[in-house]
C-alpha cells in the first residue's frame, strides 16, 4: 500500500485482520508508528492451542485452567461428550458426583474404563449405529448369498450336461431369447446336451456381463463360438 496515511491503512485491513483472528490464525494484529515509518506487527496463533469455549466448558464442569487447555487441544471431538456424560451421571446419582472436574478429566482421558448405557447415546449417534449395523447385516447376507451361488455353482458344473441344460435353460432363455434367433437356439442347446458347451459355465459368464454391462459382447463372443463349431466337418 503505497499511501502515507498509516489510519487509512488501518481502516483497509482491518476486515482482514478480523478474519484471519476469528480463523485462528493470528493471535494478534496490529500497527505501530506513522506514516512511511508504520510497522505491521502479527502474532500468529499456535495452530494446536484448544479451543477457548471448549476450554471454557471444560472450566465450567470443574477442570482446572491449565488441564481444561491441555484436554480440549487433545480431545477436541469429545469434549461435549464428556460433558453429556457429566450430565448423565449427576442425573443417575441424584446430582451427587463428588469432583466432576476429575471425572470429566478422566472420561477424555480413559475411555474404556467407561461403558456407556444405551440412553445415554443421542438420536443422532443411535441413528448412526443403526445404519452402520444394517449395512453389515446386509453385507453379510450378500457373502452369504455369494458363498451358496458359488457352492451351488461347483456342484452343478459337475454335473452331466443334461442336467446342467435343464437346470439352466430357463435363465438362459430369459437372457438369450431376444439375442439368438430359433437355430443359433436349437444349435446351442444341442451343444450343450452333448457337452461341449457348459451350460453352467455360460449362464455364469452371461450373468456377470449383463451386472457388467457386456451383455452384447458376451453374446458375441457365444455368436462367434456357434459359428466355429458349425463349420466343423461333420462324420458320414
């Protein structure tokens, strides 16, 4: 800023000067001297100092100066809980804790000394666990569903190709029937039934490219493989 005139100066960074405080990033701005002689002068905050009203709640519940400063730069997130916690107790006791400054302390510091009862828990974080446990409950089901599809999967591609076109024909029908025209169907079944394609094997591959969004170049693939064999010499 190119002005002699250190007030007006002042008045331009003011606004900047309050942002960067209220951001905790400077502790203190200021301007000393006048004119071409003016000096800036930035104390800047320290990026790990506490929170001041997390502090100050910490003091409100009975902690002690310097401990409430060291607790909330540490356990910023658990303060409130710590002091819902408080709460909770001095309603459980009828209003009786006897150092609830020490107790607070110790909840941030040990908490797994603490087993928290389920009323004691908000909405919001009963919501929460609800959700997380639904999604695990459904993981689960989808392992398990996964582990069936597989362990059925096996027994079947052992099985003869008769049994493996019947159990797949009507799926394969489903997926198929707007893809092959009556005799690439009548060739696919007559390969299958004589096992030189797998039913099992194909209703699987043809599965996983329509969740894949293949299914065209899967059907492809199987287009190509009935015309290979059909041009197969044939005996007598």
């Amino acid at each position: 800023m190119t002005t002699d005139r250190s007030d007006l100066v002042r008045r331009a960074l003011e606004a900047a000067h309050e942002e960067l405080r209220a951001n905790n990033y400077l502790q203190h701005a200021s301007i000393e001297g006048r004119g071409k002689t003016a000096v800036a002068c930035y104390v800047f905050a320290d990026v790990a100092a506490a929170d001041p009203a997390l502090v100050v709640m910490l003091r409100q519940a009975g902690v002690t100066v310097a401990r409430a400063a060291s607790l909330a730069g540490r356990h910023p997130d658990r303060v409130e809980e710590a002091l819902r916690f408080l709460e909770h107790r001095r309603q459980t006791t009828s209003g009786a804790v006897r150092n609830p400054g020490g107790l607070v302390a110790d909840f941030l510091e040990n908490p797994s000394k603490y087993d928290l009862p389920p009323d004691f828990l908000t909405p919001e974080v009963r919501q929460g666990q609800r959700k997380v446990q639904a999604q695990q409950q459904r993981a689960q089901a989808e392992q398990a569903a996964q582990l069936k599809t597989d362990a059925e999967f096996v027994t079947l591609n052992a099985a003869p190709p008769e049994v493996q076109w019947a159990a797949q024909r009507a799926t394969l029908q489903l997926i198929l029937k707007r893809q092959l025209n009556a005799d690439q169907w009548a060739q696919l079944e007559a390969l299958a039934l004589r096992g030189e394609i797998q039913a099992a094997e194909l209703t699987r591959a043809l599965v996983t490219a329509t969740a894949t969004s293949s299914l065209g170049q899967q059907v492809d693939q199987l287009k190509g493989q009935l015309r290979s064999l059909d041009r197969r010499p044939r005996n007598g």
